[in-house]
C-alpha cells in the first residue's frame, strides 16, 4: 500500500472533494439499509415508503451538510498527520475523527427533534458514530486511492515526456 506521504504534495481541494463524495456514498448506504431496517422491525404499514424516503433523504442531506462543514476539520486533520507515512494510521485518525463529529451530530439532531430536548449520549448514538466514522475512514482511503491513481499517471505521463 502507498504511503501518505510519497508525492510530497498536500492533500488538494480535489482530494477533500473524493473524501467528502466517498464518505457520504457510505453513509447513504448505511442510512438506506439502517432506515428499512427499521422500518420492516416495525411493520410496514400503509405508507411506509413515503416515510422511508423522508428519512432517509433527511439523513444524506444532514450528513452531506455535516461532511461539508467539518471538510476544514478533515483537511487539518490530514495536514497534521502528513508526516505520517502509513494510510493505517490516517484511517485511524479519520475514524475517530468521524467517530467524535458523527456523534456530537447525532445528538444535536436528537436535541432539535426529540420531544425530551436532552437526550443523553448513549451506546445506540455512539455506535452509529462510530459506524459514521467508518465511513469517515473509507472516504479517506478513497481520496487516497484517487490521488495514487492520478500520481502514477501524471508520473507516467512525465516519464513519457522525457523520452
């Protein structure tokens, strides 16, 4: 596997862009199969279709705009850790980055739409944080796997050059 640091360029605008599309394509599809999960355990009643698109096109929505506004965050994050060789340890780092955003995310959402107004964190919120980290780390390798692709070509087409 590649090492973070080989071309010696930070991470681009372009490179954030893969992270953010990759690691919103994840939560979708977990959100998609969360979302019927629950709606099957429940019985699908008349109507659960409409209410299964609601919730899963509110979900993908939230968590693009959260993708979004901590892309800044992804990007320190990755320039801090550039200096770390090993992709292992990014996608570490991205997880529990993913892991910590996702949950704090999670229980506002839970602040603004829950009758009760403090819903306290629990393992159920924190284990879909963390499945939301995952996804965080999966976007990171993507941008990673994106960058190595256009590396060797950009190589490849500078070596031909030379010739």
């Amino acid at each position: 596997m590649a090492t973070a640091t080989e071309t010696g360029i930070p991470f681009t605008a372009r490179d954030v862009q893969i992270y953010v599309l990759a690691s919103w394509g994840c939560i979708a599809v977990v959100a998609g199969l969360y979302w019927l999960a629950v709606f099957a355990s429940a019985g699908m009643s008349p109507g659960w279709a409409g209410m299964y698109l609601f919730f899963f096109a509110s979900t993908v929505t939230i968590a693009l705009l959260v993708l979004w506004v901590s892309a800044p965050i992804a990007w320190l994050v990755g320039r801090a850790m550039r200096g770390i060789p090993q992709i292992a340890w990014q996608m570490v780092a991205f997880w529990a980055m993913g892991t910590v955003v996702a949950t704090i995310a999670l229980w506002l959402a839970a602040f603004l739409f829950v009758a009760a107004r403090m819903p306290a964190i629990d393992l159920t919120t924190v284990a879909m944080g963390a499945v939301f980290g995952l996804c965080a780390a999966i976007g990171r390798l993507a941008a990673f796997r994106s960058r190595r692709r256009r590396d060797l070509v950009r190589a490849a087409t500078q070596h031909a050059g030379a010739s």
